[in-house]
C-alpha cells in the first residue's frame, strides 16, 4: 500500500474513532438598507393565521398595514393606523408563511421612505404653509420657505443612515429562521447529552451485584 493510501486510511480511523465535528453553520446575517422600487402595485398572499379574530391580523388589516406603509414608509405609524401595535407586525414576519408578506413590507418601506423624501424636498424649494401659533391658538397661516430642510437634505443630512442600517424584512426573517433552527439543533444536542448523562450515572448510582463465587469440588 502506497504512503497516501495510508495516510487517508489513518485520517479516516480517526475520524471513526470520534473526531470533534465541525461546529453547525452560523446564520446568515441579516442585510440593511432599502431594496429597488418597482413600478408595479403591490400584491402579497397574506400570513395564514390559526385563529382568526376580529380585531387581530385578518387578511383585510394586512393589506391595509402595506398601503399604509407605502405612503408613510414607517412601521409603527402604519401598524397604529389599523389598530395594531408595531410589536406585533414583527412577530407576524415571523410567524409560518410570511414570505410573500415580508418582502411585500420591504417593498412598501422603500416607496414610503422614498415619497417621504420627495414630498421634504418640494417643501424645501417650493415652500409650503405653516401655522403660526399663539398661546396655544392658530392666529394664522404663512407661507415659508425651510432653508434647514433643503440644507439637510442636499448635505445627505436626510436620515439616509438610519435607513441603510435598517434591516430587510425578508433577509431578518431568513435570519431568525436559521438561529431558531440552530437553537432547536443545539436544544437536542443538550437534551441527548442530560439523557447519557442520567444514564450512566444512575449505573454508577446502583451497580449491578457481583455473582456468587462457585466453590470447587
């Protein structure tokens, strides 16, 4: 047998004999910022829920939370706009079958953020009107233009970072999805380790007897 046949038999016993395994894959992490626009309408197969309630996550209150994002781009505004809390949207991505919802909140998110931006900068070139307050009452109304608003816009100064540090709905879903999977793994693992565990120490706990020494005749 040639050196390399031998060092692969050798490499492959020990292996047998109980190597360290790899460590399981880590997930993915979850990608930022906002994903492309697209010009066509918004269409998404709502979560399936178990129980169907009135006041929860019916097929209805979905489709009003992703209209309600387009326009403002802001989860908790939308969520509170159809009586719901922003907690509970992210649980919803979480649940079974949210895929199609979930890139459906990315989608909505982008054309917000970016109506929200379209809307800021016609304001800071054009103006617009603005209360004027006094001791609490509207006086009267003037139209202003906000040189702070089309500074901080044309210096990048327009919450751009807070958006691309932002995560993705779909790729945040794929992540939990994939530590949820290896937690249940390392769960297991644990659980069959407690069970050998118990095992041989309720061997040691209660030793078998000796047999009984058979005399010569």
């Amino acid at each position: 047998m040639s050196s390399n046949g031998i060092e692969d038999e050798r490499r492959s016993s020990e292996t047998a004999e109980g190597q360290i395994p790899p460590p399981p894959p880590w997930p993915e992490p979850a990608v930022t910022g906002l994903v492309d626009v697209t010009d066509d309408p918004i269409t998404f197969t709502p979560v399936p829920r178990q129980r169907v309630r009135r006041n929860g996550w019916t097929e209805l209150a979905q489709r009003a939370f992703i209209a309600a994002l387009e326009e403002c781009g802001c989860i908790t505004r939308s969520a509170r706009a159809v009586g719901m809390s922003p907690r509970s949207v992210y649980r919803l991505l979480d649940a079974d079958g949210a895929d199609s919802f979930a890139e459906a909140v990315d989608q909505a998110v982008a054309r917000g953020v970016e109506r929200v931006r379209g809307d800021a900068m016609l304001r800071a070139l054009h103006g617009s009107w603005v209360p004027v307050v006094r001791k609490g009452r509207v006086v009267r109304m003037e139209f202003r233009f906000n040189d702070k608003l089309a500074i901080g816009l044309l210096s990048g100064r327009d919450g751009r970072s807070m958006i691309d540090r932002r995560e993705q709905a779909v790729s945040r879903r794929k992540h939990r999805l994939q530590a949820r999977a290896l937690r249940e793994r390392q769960d297991e693992e644990r659980r069959q380790r407690e069970a050998i565990w118990a095992e041989h120490q309720a061997i040691l706990d209660n030793p078998p007897r000796p047999c009984p020494r058979i005399r010569t005749l």
